[in-house]
C-alpha cells in the first residue's frame, strides 16, 4: 500500500503529510484570530455600521434589493446561493486544492502560497476591524437567508463553534473564489470548464451578498486582498525563479 501511495501521489507521502501539516497550522491560526476578534462585540457592530453607512452616503446600499428580489423569488436560486455560500469557503477550495495537487502539482505551491498569504492578510483585518455581517441589521432592510430557508445556518452548533460571526471585512468568500477560479480556469482543458471556473467569483460575490452575509464593500475590499497577495506572492517566486510557466504568461498585475 505505502509503494501504490507513492506511485499516486506526485512527491511521495511525506510531502503530503506537509501539505497537511501546512493546512492545519492554518487552521490553528485562524482560530487563535477569530477568538480575538470575537472579543469586541460591540467594536464589530460599530464597524458595520459604518460600512452600511459608507454605502449609503455613496448611493450604493444594494444589498437589501438584490436580496428582496432573491427572497421573493425563491426556488432554486436561492437555494443555490444559500448552498454556494457554505460550499465555497472550504468545500470547493479544498476540492480544488486536492485536484491541483495530484494533477497540475507543478502548480499547487503557488496557489497554495497564494491562499495562505491572502488568508493571512485578512485575519489581520478581522482582528484590527472586526465587522458585524449586513445579516445583523434587519433595521437596513437586510435578511439572513440561512436563517430563513436552509438547513443550515449560522446559529447550527458546529458553526457556531467554528466560526467568526464578525469576518465580513475583508470577504474571503471573495478573495478564495477569485483565486480557485484563476488557477482552475488556468490549468483546465475544456473550453467549458475554463469558462465555468472563469465565471465562478462572480457567482459567489452575489452569493454571499444574497444571502446577507457580505456588503459589496467586504468583496471589494477581500478582491483587493487577493490582488496583493497574489502580487506579493508573484514577485518572490518570480525573483526565485520558482514561478509556474502555466501561469507567469496570464498574470498582468
């Protein structure tokens, strides 16, 4: 069995056993942030007030609209995009960092370099700017569709426990969907599936607006995370000549 793991996997494995340990050294850190950031309730809803009201000075609170049209309609939609919000985060991300690794592993360094900065950066801002959700102020018109027509929700036990009310600034719903869909509409064959993946951030940006989770703000600002992190992470390896060449002839930042 050991000598069929080794012919399977890409580098043997030990080097899956790091890529493991890489993650769950990830997850530890994350946790450690979101019990930091979890502490200043009241900082968090003053922070999302101030987004709501940013929007609103800018004509832009949009939010509340898309999400009226989304609950009046209903049906499938919306349970795509209740779905899509859970799934995305770590369902997708992880199905796709597992895909990369075995078949495009001359990838996967990079991309998971480029995950782990980007998430990264943003606990820091869920830290120094803990944000309470656009779900939390039904007084703006906002709807916690989870709460309302899915199974599962935030106020279910395993995620009440596991995650951070208060990470809406930046969005890493945003920034991780912007970077699966790059590195998978990259190193796909189909025209389909290029097109697909290449459509896929979009998706989840209303997603996770439709579902009173993030404020087109949060997107933006978790865009701009993934943005810098991806430039960040380019520089160093182009300098170290460890860039992928299936991806140093697409990037143009």
């Amino acid at each position: 069995m050991w000598e069929r793991a080794k012919r399977v996997l890409p580098k043997g494995p030990g080097d899956l056993f790091l890529q493991l340990a890489i993650w769950s050294g990830f997850g530890v850190a994350y946790q450690i942030a979101r019990g930091i950031a979890d502490r200043d309730i009241p900082r968090a809803f003053s922070n999302g007030l101030h987004v709501v009201h940013l929007e609103q000075t800018l004509h832009t609170l949009i939010e509340p609209n898309i999400q009226r049209v989304m609950t009046e309609t209903g049906g499938l939609v919306l349970d795509a995009a209740n779905w899509t919000y859970w799934l995305s985060q770590f369902v997708v991300l992880a199905i796709a960092s597992i895909w990369v690794y075995l078949r495009h592993n001359e990838v996967y360094a990079h991309a998971r370099n480029w995950v782990l900065t980007t998430n990264l950066l943003a606990l820091v801002g869920y830290v120094v700017i803990p944000t309470a959700p656009p779900r939390m102020f039904p007084e703006f018109g906002f709807t916690d569709t989870l709460a309302a027509s899915a199974s599962l929700h935030h106020g279910s036990g395993i995620i009440e426990l596991a995650s951070n009310q208060f990470a809406a600034m930046p969005s890493i719903h945003a920034a991780d969907a912007l970077i699966v869909g790059f590195i998978m509409a990259s190193v796909t064959r189909s025209k389909l599936a290029k097109i697909l993946w290449t459509l896929w951030p979009s998706w989840v940006w209303f997603s996770v607006m439709a579902t009173g989770n993030h404020y087109w703000f949060d997107i933006a600002a978790g865009v701009a995370v993934a943005m810098a992190a991806g430039t960040l992470v380019t520089l160093m390896e182009s300098r170290r000549g460890t860039l992928p060449a299936a991806l140093a002839s697409q990037r143009r930042w």
